[in-house]
C-alpha cells in the first residue's frame, strides 16, 4: 500500500509527441519566429540536382547556414550563387523533419556591394577567356552594306530612336526591332533568347534573317547593366553566326558582351555608324572610280593607238610584199613550157621501154617456143602425168600471156592519159593564157625583152600576141641582125 501512496517518477505527467509530432511542432515554431529573412554571407559548396533544385551554404566565420532554391524560383534570380561570392539572400527559413535539420527557402540573390559584383564580373571574364571565348581569329568581319538590320534593345527607349535616326542619315537600311528588357531579372534570358531568335530566323523568309544584329542600351550603373555580364548572354553571342555589334552603355562602360561581340560601339549611334557608311560618300566614291575608269581606258586606247602607228611604220608597203613572189612566178612560167616538154619525153622514153619488154610478138614467141621443148619432151616421154602437167603449165602459159596483153594495154591507157593530163596542165599554166588576158611579149632576135633601155638597143622588135606574132622596126641602135628563125611549135605527143 504505501508504494501506492508514493509520489510517481518525475516527468512522467508530461505530454507525449510521436516524431512527427515534434518535427512538425519544430517547423512551425522556427517559421512563425522568423518568417521571411535577408541573411548575408558567402556561398559555401553549390550543387545542382537532376531535378533542377538548387542547394548550396551561406557562412561566415563561424557557422553554416543550409539553402535551397526551387527550380521554380531559379528563374527568378537576378543572381546565381556561386562559390566564393558574398550574397544577400531573401527567403523563409524551415525545417526539414526527415533530416531534423534546417534551411532557408530563398527566393532572391543580391551581390553584398559593388566590389562583389567586379569580383564575380572578373572570375566570369577569366573563364570565358580560357575557353576562348575573347579569341580574335574567332570574330567575325561585319557587311559592308547590310540588307537588313536587326537590333536588339528595348522599344520605348531613346536608343532606337538614335539608332534609326543615325541609319536614316547614313544610308536607310530595314531594321528588325527585339524587344527585350534592358535591365532586371528578364533582362539575360530575353537578350539572349533575341540573339537565337534572330540566327533561327530563315534567309529570305516572310520574316528575313537579318545580315547584322545589334544589341544595345543606354549608360547606367554596374548593376542595371548586369544583365549583359551573365553568362548566359555572353555564350548566345560567341554562337550567333550572325556577325554583332555590342553598343551597351556609354564609352566608359564594359560588360562581357563587348569581349566576345565581334566589334564593340561606344554607344548606339556608333554602333550604327559601324553598320552602313555613309551613302553620299559612297556615291562620290564611285563617281570618282567612275572618272578614273574612263581615264584608263581612254589612255589606253591612246597609248594602244600610237604603238599601233609606229609599229606601221616598220612594216613595208602593201604593194612591195609582192613584188618578189611576182618574180618568182615569172621565172617559174618561163621554166614551165621547157620542163613541160621534158618531162613528157622522158615518160614517153620510159614507156617505149617498158612496153619493148612487153611486146606481145615476143611473148607469143617465147610461148612457142616453151610449146616446142614441151613437145620434144612429150614425144621422147610417154608418161601420162608428164602430158598431164605439161598441157596444165600450157593453159596457165596462155592465161598468163592474156594477162599480160590486159596488163599492157591498161598501163599504156594510163600513161596516156597521164600525158594528156599533164599536156592540158601546160597549156593552162602556159603564158598563152596570159596573153589572152591583154598581155604581149616582145623578142628581140628570138629572146624575151624585159625592159625599155634593153628593147631600145635593137633595130626590131618581135611582138607575140594570142593571136598572132608582129614585128616592127624602130630603136635607137643602127644596125640590125637577122632575127632567129622561130622555133617550131609544140607538136603532139603521139
């Protein structure tokens, strides 16, 4: 009875959690403490799962405090954490009873100062240069005269107006206007998603790919121009195959995209300078090109026209060139009646010659007189096969003998033929035929006389025309001598 009187253990009257109680008692305590917080410290360790979360450690010299971001609430960062950067993170501190730990949910990343935000811009220059991202053989050279021009900028802004502007003055050229945000969150996915848009876009198209792009905003402070130092807009750029043009902020002002543009601007109205020249001047400049051409060529022809001139002076008179060739073909035409006459003699000759050998008396005695031995023999040879062969080589005796008769009269044809040929040749090319034409020729004494001093040195003078011979007296020599008699004319060949 008296350990039923006795005082129970302590803390046995105190109320029972299951785990899940107490996580959740735990959660709800740390969330209505501290709501929503802004911390300050440097990212720790970052990692990114398959899911698209992100977590990653805030800390300062002491302790660590756990992060997570959604892959719902990335794209609402203006900044990505980074290891080593020091951030001012927004966000709901929670539990997470599975792990009986907690973290902040963090929603917004802010750079802790503007030496930060240099630190974070100078890392991300150092690894974008060691990729070759900067490399000058990777840069593009822009048109001389773009088509169409695409400009990547906010459309309410002032730039616009003083890139259209600059380009009407220039040389107008059609513009492809990309609204963007030039600032804020919005700003690196939506330049960058310009740039791809516009190297998607089809040549000649409804909508046609622009042949340069420029991307461009007004000065402000590191931080509204943040969004054109983040990496994603530096990568769209180093990919465009269309050559750029980087025209953000004043002269002054540096942001990634102007190392990996192919040209870098001062500001927009010289990025639409460095687009088109100027179209006056190009017009001036072909006027003057025009003038030189002419120029040229006119001197050249000039220049053409006077070597022209003194080489013709070089060159002999036309009606000289012939002067020897007509020389020759006299020379050749008092040769010809003489050759003419030889060469059918000597055929003549060689034909009297060969056919003496082919004489058919002859043949038809040499015949008999096989024909006489091939009887002696049969008579003193009773042989059958002797006769036999003896009348074949008789048969083939006779047709040889028919063979050579045809043999004979052909080649006789043909040589006659040949002679009358060559017969009818001389009298075509014969001086005859000249004579025909109105010429003559004059003898003296039986020679041809070529000249007056030689013609004046005799008494007379024979003349030949075509159709017929004339002599006449008169010269300045006082004696005279009894012509030659005149040479027999051709006689026919048979």
């Amino acid at each position: 009875m008296t350990d039923l009187l006795d005082d129970p253990i302590p803390g046995q009257n105190m109320p029972e959690y299951s785990v899940s109680e107490i996580s959740g008692e735990v959660k709800r305590t740390l969330e209505g403490a501290f709501g929503r917080v802004r911390v300050r410290g440097e990212v720790g360790r970052v990692f990114k799962a398959r899911s698209g979360h992100l977590y990653y450690d805030i800390k300062d010299d002491r302790n660590v405090l756990a992060c997570t971001t959604w892959k719902g609430q990335i794209s609402g960062l203006s900044v990505v954490p980074e290891e080593g950067l020091e951030v001012v993170v927004t966000g709901r501190l929670t539990a997470f009873g599975a792990q009986s730990k907690y973290n902040l949910n963090v929603d917004e990343v802010a750079v802790a100062g503007q030496g930060a935000l240099m630190a974070l811009l100078e890392k991300r220059k150092k690894q974008l240069e060691s990729e070759g991202l900067f490399a000058q053989e990777r840069k593009k050279p822009l048109p001389y005269l773009p088509q169409i021009i695409g400009v990547v900028t906010s459309p309410s802004g002032a730039v616009i107006r003083d890139i259209l502007h600059r380009l009407r003055d220039r040389f107008p050229r059609k513009v492809l206007i990309w609204p963007v945000a030039v600032q804020g969150n919005a700003c690196a996915p939506e330049v960058a998603r310009a740039i791809d848009g516009f190297n998607k876009l089809t040549p000649g198209g409804a909508l046609p790919r622009p042949d340069l792009i420029i991307v461009a905003r007004g000065g402000g402070s590191i931080e509204d121009l943040w969004g054109f130092n983040e990496e994603i807009v530096a990568r769209a750029v180093a990919a465009s195959e269309i050559p750029l043009i980087s025209a953000v902020g004043h002269e002054t002002d540096t942001t990634l995209i102007d190392y990996v543009s192919d040209r870098r601007a001062p500001t927009p109205t010289a990025a639409a300078e460095l687009a088109v020249p100027v179209r006056l001047e190009l017009l001036a400049w072909t006027r003057e090109q025009g003038a030189r051409l002419s120029r040229a060529a006119t001197d050249a022809v000039q220049r053409r026209a006077q070597r022209l001139t003194d080489l013709a002076r070089a060159l002999p008179r036309a009606e000289s060139l012939l002067d020897t060739p007509r020389q020759r073909l006299d020379r050749a035409a008092e040769r010809l009646p003489v050759a003419l006459t030889q060469g059918v003699q000597q055929r003549r000759l060689r034909l009297a010659e060969t056919a003496a050998h082919l004489r058919p008396a002859t043949m038809r005695s040499l015949v008999e007189n096989r024909r006489d031995r091939l009887a002696n023999l049969s008579s003193r040879l009773s042989l059958r096969p002797i006769r036999r062969e003896i009348l074949m080589t008789r048969e083939r005796l006779d047709v040889l003998g028919e063979r050579l008769n045809s043999a004979q009269q052909t080649r006789i044809d043909r040589l006659r033929q040949q002679i009358e040929s060559t017969d009818r040749l001389r009298e075509t090319l014969s001086y005859k035929a000249t004579l025909e034409r109105g010429y003559a020729v004059i003898r003296a004494e039986g020679v041809v006389v070529t000249s007056k001093e030689e013609a004046g040195k005799h008494a007379s003078l024979e003349i030949e025309f075509s159709d017929g011979r004339l002599s006449t007296g008169g010269g300045t020599k006082t004696g005279s001598k009894k012509p030659k008699p005149e040479p027999p004319g051709q006689g026919s060949l048979f």
